[in-house]
C-alpha cells in the first residue's frame, strides 16, 4: 500500500522552493487516481492566494521554433532578476496519457538554469484534462515563487483557445511564407491572439518577415475590426535573440492594457470556465469509473462496430447504465 502523502510537509517544500516536491505537487495534478485528486484539492486549497504571475500562453505553426523562441525569452527574463516556469502542454499525448515531448533536451540552456523550471504537461486524456492539469500547474509555480509562467502548446485548434482561456496574454508564432503570407494562419488564431509574432527574421529573411507582419497587421484589422486592443505583430530572430525582448514589451503592454480591474475580471471568467472543466472532467472520470459503464462497455462496442446499434442509441444506453449506478 502507498504510503500517506504528508501534505503540509509537500505544501512547505512547494514555498521553500524545492525543487523535488515542486515535481511532485505537478505530479499529483495530473494524476487521474481518485486518492490523488482528494490531495490535490487540499495542497490546491492550502497554496491558494492572491498572484501578480504575469501568466503567458504560447503557440505556433509547425517548424516556428517556439522552444528556441522560449528559450531565448525565458534566459532574458532569469538574467533579469526573474524565475520562470515552463509548462508545456501536449494534446498530442492523448493516447497514452503522457507527454511525449523533449523540452529539457530542446531547451538545454534554460534546463539547467536554477532561476526556470520546465515540465511537460500531459493533457491527461482529455481537453479537460489540459484545463485541470495545467492550471493547476501554474498554481503550484505560482506558490514555488516563479513570477513569470509560460504555457507552450504544440496543439492546433481547439487546444490553442483552451490554453488561450488559462492565461493573462496569448502570443501565436508565425513564420514569413513565400506566396500567401497568411497560409496555415486560422481566422481563430487571429481572434484570440494579443500578440502576434514573425520569428525567424533573420539573414535573408529579414525583409520577407518584415513583409509578412505587415500583412499581417493588414489581415489583424479586416478580422478584429476596431476593437479595444489591436494585437501588435513584431519580428525577431529567436536564434540570434534580436527581437525576443521587444516581444516582452508587447506582453507588459497588453497587460498594462488590462489594468488591475481588467486583469482581475479576466481572471475571474477564467475560474469559473475552470470550474466547469473541473466538473467535465470529474463527470468523465467517474463514467470511466462507473461499474455499470464497465459491465455493458464491451457488449456496446461490438454492437457500434457491427453496425447493429446507432450512436445516439449507444450514448443513451451508457448514460442509463451510468444513471442506474
């Protein structure tokens, strides 16, 4: 049997800023067994409190170079006086239900920094599970003393906007293309973007990145129109770190823009959308969990797969068995 977790031993270690117990308290967050969650509320209700975490979502189309994006920002901001943590969150996992990403070797030089903390996040499975595991995540950095918090998603899609939903300001990534400038760029991302950047300006790219923000900033207007903040687009050379501390100018700008008030009602709407995921996911636990799910689980998949019991019919019958529990 698994020894008790001691968790006002693990909630001092998380505000000593050990590093073991900080891995671990993460840990404990992610994890899907019904013990872990019950310690997982209280450590969460215990390391509670009011933060000042400037809290930053990032993404970007394949090949963008978003861990040397990371990186290069994250080393800046240590050298500056700051501790950064880095989640980096992995939809692509769902199968297994672990992180298949390489951060620690793809960010050599900010692993080894005392000052930052890098963990692949796992999505636990589930959307759910990214909006549960990872804000709970940041709330572990945030009591370890980490004041700046980076969430990378290598996701496309849906997981950009759950991301996008847990943070203070979402940077997306981009590259200078030849032809269409904006190919690969969803009209989504350009909704929910607060800075917009072309990384990879550098050497003979220079110029077509340049280009390539000014259609951008072109495109940013036709889509938000006249709305409150207009999502600056900026270039940079992640490689050559040029351009990478103008990018934190536009964060601390965005969040300037919020103001306190704005910061705080931002962050309101984002716990409650969080409570909700927290009920989705715990719904979708227990009916994994549920024994008469399990006992008619197997007979259902044959019967859908034989093309014998339509879908709608499938689903009502789960739920039933669910509700009969």
């Amino acid at each position: 049997m698994a020894a008790a977790i001691d968790v006002p031993a693990l909630v001092e270690g998380v505000r000593s800023r050990r590093r073991a117990d900080v891995a671990r308290a993460i840990t404990l967050m992610e994890s899907s067994k019904a013990e872990h969650r019950v310690v997982a509320r209280e450590l969460l209700t215990e390391l509670d409190g009011p933060s000042t975490v400037v809290r930053v979502g990032i993404s970007g189309v394949p090949g963008v170079g978003k861990s040397t994006f990371i990186e290069a920002l994250g080393s800046q901001l240590t050298a500056a006086g700051h501790r950064v943590g880095v989640l980096a969150v992995d939809p692509s996992s769902v199968r297994t239900g672990g992180s298949v990403l390489g951060d620690k070797t793809r960010m050599a030089r900010l692993a080894v920094d005392p000052h930052a903390f890098i963990r692949p996040s796992p999505s636990a499975g589930t959307l759910g599970g990214v909006a549960r595991a990872t804000t709970q995540a940041m709330l572990v950095l945030e009591a370890a003393g980490y004041d700046v918090v980076l969430v990378e998603t290598v996701g496309v899609g849906q997981s950009e906007v759950t991301v996008a939903g847990m943070v203070d300001t979402f940077l997306f990534l981009t590259l200078a293309r030849t032809g269409d400038q904006l190919q690969g760029i969803k009209k989504g991302i350009l909704e929910i973007a607060d800075v917009i950047t072309v990384n990879k300006a550098d050497g003979d790219r220079e110029q077509e990145a340049r280009v390539a923000a000014r259609d951008l900033a072109g495109a940013l207007r036709l889509v938000r129109g006249r709305s409150e903040w207009a999502p600056p687009v900026v270039t940079c050379s992640a490689l050559n770190d040029v351009g990478v501390d103008q990018v934190w100018d536009r964060i601390i700008a965005h969040r300037e823009h919020l103001g306190q008030d704005g910061l705080a009602r931002k962050r309101a709407g984002q716990q409650l959308d969080f409570t909700w995921a927290l009920v989705r996911d715990e719904l979708d636990q227990r009916l994994r969990r549920s024994p008469g799910v399990a006992a008619i689980r197997d007979l259902v998949r044959a019967d859908v797969l034989a093309g014998e019991l339509a879908a709608p019919l499938a689903a009502d019958r789960i739920l039933a068995a669910y509700d009969a529990d």
